[in-house]
C-alpha cells in the first residue's frame, strides 16, 4: 500500500517535471521564433553622424516593433501596433489586420533577423531613413490551413522618428532592392 | 500565375491563370489581404484600390494544392511634399544654421524613391531670391545654408512636378554687438538705460532680451534684470552714494558708468 502511494507519488512528479520540461523547451522556441535579430550599421548615414545611444535605441524599438508587428498579424489584433508605429505604416499595418479579420488569414513572421543601414540621417536629428536587409520564415493561413510557406529575404526602406522615449517607425516600405 | 512584372501603385492590374478547375485566389499585401473564388484559366482582374501601397504582393491560388507568385508595386509620381525645416527661428548672420529636408511621397503616401530633381527656393525681404537644386536619394532631399543679414521671414519653398510646399523660418537678430549706457540721478534713484542695442549687422535685438545692470558701491554690488523693450532696456538703480554701473547681455559687457554721490 505505503509502497503503491510512493509509487504514484513519483510517477506524478516525475509528469510535472516532463510536462515543465516540455513548456520551458516550447517556451524557448517560440522565444527564438518571435524574438528578431537586428543589426545596425551607421557607418554610412548622414549628414548626421548616429550617436551610439542613439544607434542602440533605433534596434531595440526596431526589433520591438517587428515582435510587434509579427503579434498584430498573427492574432489580428491592432492594439500591438500602437506605440512603436505611426503615420503610414501604423495605417497600413491595421488595414492588414483587418482586412485578415474579414478574410479570416493570419500570418507568422518566424525566425526573422534584419540587417540594418542608416542611409540617412537628418541634420536635426527628427528623421533617418534605413535599408532593412529581413530574412524571415513567412507563413499565411487560411483558418487553420496553411496555404503559403517560404523563406524570404525581403529589402525594406524604413523611416523612422525619434518620439519621447523611442524611435517610431513610419513607413515600412519593401522594395525590389535598394 | 503571372503576375505583371512590374506596377505602379494605384493601377488595376489582371493576373493571368492556368488550368480550369475552380480555385480561391488571395493576394496579400503590405496594406491588405483579399480572398475570392476565380476560375482558373481565366484573368483574376484586381482594381486599382487594391494595390496603393507600395511593396511586395504575394498571389496565391487554391485549388487541389496551393501555388504562389510575388511581385513588387513601386510609388507612383510625387504629389505631395513633406518638408521639415530647422529653426523655425535662427539669429541673423550664422554659418549653416538653416536645414531643410523634403520626402517625396506619392498620393498613396508611398516613398517616391526613384531619383528627382527638387527645387529649393528661398525668398526674404531685401535680398535677391536664392534657388537650388538637388536630387533626391532613396526619395529624400535636403540642404543647409547660413542665415541671411537681415532679421524678418525667410521663406523656403520646395517644389517638385508642380507640388510645392512652404515653410517659414523667422529670422532674427544675434546677440547684441555694442552695449552703452547713460544714466542720470532722480530724486530717489538713478535713472539708467542703454542706447538702441543692435546686433553686429545692424538688426535691432528682439523685445525681451535681457540685459543685467550691475552697480558697485565699494563692496556692495546689486543687480537689476531688465527686458529690452523698443530696442532700449531700462532701469532704477537704489543708491546715494558714488556707484559704478555696468550693463551686460549675453556675453556682451558695456561700457561702466561712474555716478557721483547725492
């Protein structure tokens, strides 16, 4: 009896511990999944020179507002696009996610990582435009039913302006190349 | 699929089709996503509004299984301006200090990046009207310039294909170049103030620049902070006895007043 008890206990501990195992190692996939690589190089912008502070709070709303962005057209909600994007692309980004709310289509930006180039630099330091160089696992469904799976490199043109406390992306433009 | 090779933003467009079953046709882009049922074989016409925004399109056919065909929409023609000039006020006589930097967008509010001449064109009172052109770069244009020697609105106008936009930058005067003094005692006090405070070109300093009169009584020392109003700034200075008053502005000092006691 004692020993069946004992049994059980450890059988049941030894659940938890592969079901915690198992959520932790989903946990860090997704994390690798939706959390996006991005460089950026400085080297080339002007007139003005990138201050490195400067240059470090461009990747961390960038990146941000990629997380972002992926969250809005994954579970077509708009409410992940307001903060990090303005003007243009914030009105494009909610025309996309409504649009999929309507057709029921959804869209997985997955193990994406961006190389960045300012190309310009405002005098005044109000804009800066940047060459996006994404390479991104680009996954659409239809329901439940995926109907398009690629690899995709895609060059984007960014503009982005500095708010209060971030840089706020404004257009978010993909072009053949640059 | 075929897809054209290549589209201007706001143009209907068809994308031709193989095959002859029945299918679902979608086309997703940086600003929507369509979903429709096509017969296959046939052109998918896609209107005009369906494709403004500029970017990359993936078609996709559904049929037994999917196929998939991208293609880029580019900017149409610019028809509009935005155009961010600094400062809004700048002091006369100053190398550089005006910038200006016009985006080229279209009417889809797409980055018109294809290369295009922009026209500056900046006017003051006064002055010969200066123009310059400059090429724009990945849709953006921009220069600097020095500020002209005169105070009063500078005009700056950029304009390309018959879109202008225009900005105004108020120019005003630099620091004061020369202060002078003169007082005279009153009953109670004495009586100072400056003589018309001009900058080095000549341009009255604006109403409200501060000038700071200092009097020393031996080792008593008071100041008095006053505005320059219609050019001349004003002050009571408290004392009975001899006193030496200076004024300053900026990092202008004037010349020292030596007044006898009462």
């Amino acid at each position: 009896m004692i020993n069946n008890r004992h049994y059980r206990r450890i059988k049941r501990s030894f659940q938890v511990a592969i079901a915690a195992a198992l959520f932790s190692f989903v946990a860090t996939i997704h994390a690798a999944d939706s959390v996006p690589q991005v460089t950026l190089d400085v080297a080339k912008a002007g007139p003005r020179a990138v201050e490195s502070l400067t240059a470090r709070s461009v990747v961390r709303d960038y990146k941000l507002a990629w997380m972002n962005l992926s969250h809005a057209l994954e579970s077509n909600s708009t409410v992940p696009l307001s903060g990090l994007f303005d003007g243009t692309a914030k009105a494009w980004l909610s025309s996309a996610v409504d649009d999929q709310q309507r057709t029921g289509l959804t869209r997985r930006y997955l193990n994406q990582s961006h190389r960045l180039e300012a190309v310009f630099y405002a005098p005044e330091g109000d804009v800066m435009e940047l060459h996006d160089t994404a390479e991104y696992d680009l996954q659409i469904s239809d329901g439940s039913k995926t109907i398009h799976n690629e690899h995709a490199t895609v060059h984007y043109v960014v503009l982005m302006t500095p708010g209060a406390d971030r840089w706020v992306v404004r257009q978010l433009q993909a072009v053949p190349n640059f | 699929m075929r897809p054209p090779s290549s589209v201007i933003a706001g143009n209907s467009i068809s994308i031709g089709t193989t095959g002859s079953a029945a299918a679902t046709f979608y086309l997703i882009g940086p600003a929507s996503s369509i979903k429709r049922s096509v017969d296959l074989g046939k052109d998918i016409p896609i209107v005009a509004n369906n494709i403004q925004s500029a970017g990359n399109y993936v078609a996709i056919v559904c049929a037994s299984s999917c196929t998939s065909s991208e293609f880029f929409v580019s900017a149409a023609q610019p028809s509009s301006l935005t155009l961010l000039v600094h400062p809004s006020r700048a002091p006369v006589a100053q190398k550089d200090v005006i910038s200006a930097v016009a985006l080229n967008f279209d009417e889809f509010h797409n980055l018109a990046m294809t290369p295009a001449g922009v026209d500056f064109h900046l006017s003051a009172q006064g002055v010969p009207p200066i123009s310059r052109a400059v090429e724009s770069k990945g849709g953006i244009s921009w220069f600097r310039m020095s500020s002209g020697k005169s105070a009063g609105p500078l005009q700056v106008v950029a304009s390309i294909d018959g879109v202008s936009t225009r900005r105004v930058v108020e120019e005003v005067a630099s620091d004061p170049c020369n202060l002078r003094i003169k007082g005279q005692r009153t009953a109670k006090s004495i009586s100072v103030e400056t003589d018309p405070i001009r900058d080095c070109a000549g341009n009255p300093v604006p109403d409200g620049t501060v000038v700071t009169f200092t009097a020393r009584d031996g080792d008593q020392v008071s100041t008095v902070d006053a505005p320059v109003k219609k050019d001349v700034a004003r002050a009571e200075i408290d004392a009975k006895g001899p006193v030496t008053i200076s004024a300053a502005s900026g990092v202008v000092m004037g010349n020292e007043l030596r007044m006898s006691g009462q």
